[in-house]
C-alpha cells in the first residue's frame, strides 16, 4: 500500500513539470525603430532553442525589450548548451 502511495505521488509531482527544451546560448545585436522612427540597437542573447532559427528567437527576445518593430538581428555562432525553459532564456542588455 506504502508502495502504491508513493508511485503515485511521484507521479502526480512530475506532471506538472514540463520536458526540457535543448538549445544553444546566442549572442545577438538588433535593431530597432524607436517612437522617433530613428534606429536604436539593442543587445540580447537568448537561447535558441534546437530546430528553430535562431534570428526568430533573436528577434522575438529584442521585441520584448525594445516594444518596436525589430527591423534586423546579427547574431554570433551558438554557444553553450541552455534550456529554453529557463527564465533567463532572453536577456536584453
């Protein structure tokens, strides 16, 4: 019964957890329009996660940040390894 018990709280615990989603760190510089329709740069690195085009997820991140029409990403080669899941998986400087 103790057994029964415990199989089914472990379970129940890991259902709420989603899977990983493998990705590589990348580092991105962006641009953007401002209020002002003049260009301002933002710096981002995100975790692009594995199978998706890294300018989508460079774009997307820079979006968040600026709040404006990201006009175009340039982004160094992959990094480490990083889960998608994470919080940090976009951070704009």
């Amino acid at each position: 019964m103790i057994r029964v018990a415990l199989t089914l709280a472990l379970a129940l615990s890991a259902c709420g957890r989603s899977a990983p989603q493998p990705g590589r760190r990348v580092a991105c510089e962006c641009s953007y329009l401002t209020d002002f329709d003049d260009t301002a740069r933002i710096d981002v690195e995100v975790c692009a996660r594995d199978g998706r085009p890294v300018l989508d997820e460079a774009r997307t991140c820079a979006g968040q940040a600026a709040h404006n029409h990201v006009e175009r990403c340039d982004c160094k080669p992959p990094g480490a390894a990083c889960d998608a899941r994470d919080k940090d998986a976009c951070a704009a400087r």
